[in-house]
C-alpha cells in the first residue's frame, strides 16, 4: 500500500501538484551487522582478554560506580583509577582494547544505595560528564559505550528519570561521540519485571539516548527452580520481550539501536545444598552451548544490533546465574568452544532472511551473506522448540535449494576444541539438500550459479 501511495503522489508531482512538494521516498531496509559487530560477552574485572578473543569481539563490563566515589557521591571522581580498591579503569580497558574488544561499561550507579547520594541530580551528572572525558572515544578511546545503569530495581520510575535524565547529559557534555544506552528496559504491557524500567521512563528523552537495552532469560519457571528451556519453546517471554522493544522502537523512537546486553543459561555440575536454591534446576551443558548458539542466530533475525551472552566465567556453583559461564575457572566448557565456531564461521557475515520456520516440527532455517562473497551464503539449520531436548533424535530433513544452488561444505556445531564436522549429516544432495538435522545446528555453505 505503501509503495503504490508513493507511486500515486510521484505521479501527481509530474503533474504538477504541488501537494506532493514535501513527499519523501522511505528510507531503505537497515541492514543487519554483521555478525563479528554482534556478538559480545558479559565480563568483569578478572576478564581475560586473550582467552575470549576467540568468541566474540563485543565485552560488556560492569562497572560499579561506587568503586569510584565511594561513599560520597558529591567528590570528583580520581579517573582513571576507582578510589576505593584503586583498580586502574585506562590499565584494565586498555588491555581489552589492546586484544581488538570493543567495550561498553555498565555504569552501575546503583551499587550506592539512594539514600546515600547527596545530591543525585548534581552528583550524576557530574559523575557522566567525568567518566566520558576519562574513558570515551574522544580522549583514551577506551569505551565507546556506556549504560546508566545495569538492572536499578530498588529505584522507582521518576527517581531513575531523574538521575538518568542527569548522568546522560554530563556524558553528552563530556564525550558526545560516547554512545548512550538505557538500563534494562521493558516494552512490554503491563507493569515490568523487577529488574527491568518501563520504556515509558525514556519518553521526551530521546536526544538523550542513542540504545535501548533488554534483558531477557528463557526460564519457564521463576523461583525457586529457575528452570531454563530451549529459546524457541511457545509461550516463553524471551522472544517476545525482544519483539516487543524493537516495536517500540520502531514506533517511538525510530532510529534508535536495540541492544540484548544479557541472555545466558546456567550449566552446573553439582547438586544445589538445602535453602534458597535447593530446587534449582541446571541445564546441561550440551543444552547451555546448543542454546546460546541458538539464541544469538535468533536474535540477528529480529532487528537486533548487538547482543552479550551471560557469563565469562563460573565457579560452578549451583546457584541461579552461578554457573552461567563459558568457561569454568578459566577452562572451556562445551558453549566455549560453540560459541567461538559461531563466530569464526559467520564473523563476516549477515543476517540475510529466513529460509524456514516450520512451527509443526521446529525447523529453522536462516540465510546469512557474506557482503564480498554474495553467490556463497551460509544456511543454519537445526530443529528446536521443545522444552526438554536431552534425548531428541536426529531426523532426516528435506531442504529446497536456490534453483542451480549446491551444498559445497558443512560442518556441525561442535562441543570441544578441534571437533569435526558431523560427516553423517550429509545423506543426499540430488534434488536440493537432505540431512539429518537436530538441536545442535548445522552450517551449510551454499555455491549460487
């Protein structure tokens, strides 16, 4: 409808009407990132540049402001070192940019209580205007992006405003090239999540903000199991809180980035002890790699521009988001070694569209196109949806390819350093592609004529 009201008003201007002077064409289809801009990783201070080089090159760092100014929020900041555990910010981002991560810091204001800032306005603001001097891209071009705040559930709607509202402009004032991202946020109806701001918050600010950041888990059951199930299972909010914020986007603040800055799924070894977290449930570990693969494949299709797996690194405590990370004390669990074929093999490509999305059976196909090599695209394809994949067989699976097209190579998501590809994956390739596919996705490097 669109495309023939722009025809009709393009004719009326040859015409000679002069009611179609101010008619502009829509601007083109955005372009997904590609997918080495895309992904990233949830860190902390011991984070070991070298060790997740391989993974992604995005690192989302928390950094909590009361490091920095400790119990009187009203005193300058002594950047580039925090003054109350003198952690040198220039020295520890300096050695992630130096192994090529691109950095957002999580500004955690709310690791100081409410109660404890003097004057939150002032203090906030001045504390912003200090951080982007010391750190952004115009000075030390350490961190191109940073969040005002992480997940601010114990302050209430106009307060977070308020103090938002203020730290955004001494960031702007201090660097403007310093990319400005919300704390967790929801689109969704009703009232939020505790840990997550209504979007509503950010209405009228939009000069002051440049991303909206979602948090998203894919827990079927809240406390006290905290259950996690494969991404695509019907009926979960994970998707969906997604959707919802690109939406919004799209609706109100046009232009504007979407950002998952944590997803993740815990991956233990050990039984929960009795208290809190004696009925919590882990995922396994094949289940922790296959879905994070997944999850960031899902994510490149829905209009995301980035998103940051939860976590690095874990003790392997069973606890909820206690053993969340890809390696475990600095060793690679299977999601390491997945995630990190994930990016060598589409670093330089994009999401492109989707091929298949078959509820009845769950089979997901997408397309993602290297930008140099457009007659080579690559298709994943897996099969996923039910809750509980532990004991899902592989099953053959009928693909329709491009008229002329061929399988020149595949490989399966593997789960150790070195795995080879699933040589039992190909079956047959005389009409289109036959295989047997199954929740573990399968990369299939295509040759157009």
């Amino acid at each position: 409808m669109q495309r023939i009201l722009s025809t009709l008003l393009a004719f009326g201007f040859l015409l000679g009407s002069t009611e179609a002077d101010d008619v502009t064409s829509p601007p083109p289809p955005k372009l997904a990132p590609l997918m080495r801009d895309f992904m990233g990783i949830n860190g902390h201070f011991t984070f070991r540049p070298a060790l997740y080089r391989p993974v992604c090159g995005l690192v989302r760092n928390y950094h909590p402001t009361g490091w920095d100014i400790g119990d009187d929020t009203s005193r300058p900041p002594d950047f580039p070192v925090a003054r109350t555990n003198r952690v040198n910010w220039a020295d520890l981002y300096g050695s992630w940019k130096k192994e090529g991560f691109t950095i957002d810091a999580s500004l955690q204001f709310e690791s100081i209580p409410q109660a404890k800032w003097k004057s939150p306005e002032a203090d906030a603001r001045a504390y912003g205007e200090a951080f982007a001097r010391a750190f952004g891209p115009s000075t030390r071009n350490l961190v191109t992006s940073a969040e005002i705040g992480n997940e601010p559930e114990k302050w209430d709607l106009p307060a977070y405003r308020k103090l938002f509202e203020a730290m955004a402009r001494g960031l702007r004032a201090g660097d403007p090239k310093l990319k400005i991202v919300t704390a967790a946020a929801s689109a969704s109806p009703g009232k939020p999540d505790p840990y997550s701001q209504s979007v509503a918050t950010f209405d009228g600010l939009g000069d002051l903000y440049d991303v909206l950041n979602v948090h998203t888990y894919s827990m079927i059951e809240g406390w006290p199991t905290w259950r996690r199930v494969a991404p695509e299972t019907p009926g979960i909010p994970y998707l969906r809180a997604v959707t919802e914020m690109t939406a919004w986007r799209d609706a109100h603040a046009p232009g504007k980035e979407v950002w998952v800055t944590e997803f993740g799924y815990d991956a233990g070894t050990k039984k929960p002890e009795p208290g809190t977290f004696e009925k919590w449930v882990s995922s396994t570990e094949t289940e922790q790699a296959r879905w994070l693969v997944r999850s960031f494949l899902l994510f490149s299709s829905l209009g995301v521009d980035r998103a940051y797996l939860y976590y690095y690194d874990d003790r392997d405590e069973p606890s909820f988001h206690a053993s969340s990370g890809i390696t475990r004390n600095f060793v690679p669990k299977p999601a390491y070694h997945a995630v990190a074929h994930l990016y060598a093999t589409l670093g330089d490509y994009r999401f492109s569209r989707v091929v298949k999305d078959r509820k009845e059976d769950g089979l997901h196909v997408f397309e993602y196109v290297n930008p140099d090599k457009p007659k080579e695209p690559i298709w994943v394809a897996w099969l996923g949806g039910s809750p509980a994949e532990r004991d899902l067989a592989k099953v053959i699976v009928n693909l329709d390819l491009p008229e002329g097209a061929r399988v020149a190579r595949l490989e399966t998501m593997p789960l150790g350093a070195g795995a080879p590809p699933d040589e039992d994956a190909i079956i047959a390739s005389a009409s289109g592609w036959s295989g047997r596919l199954g929740p573990s996705p399968v990369y299939l490097w295509l040759k157009l004529p």
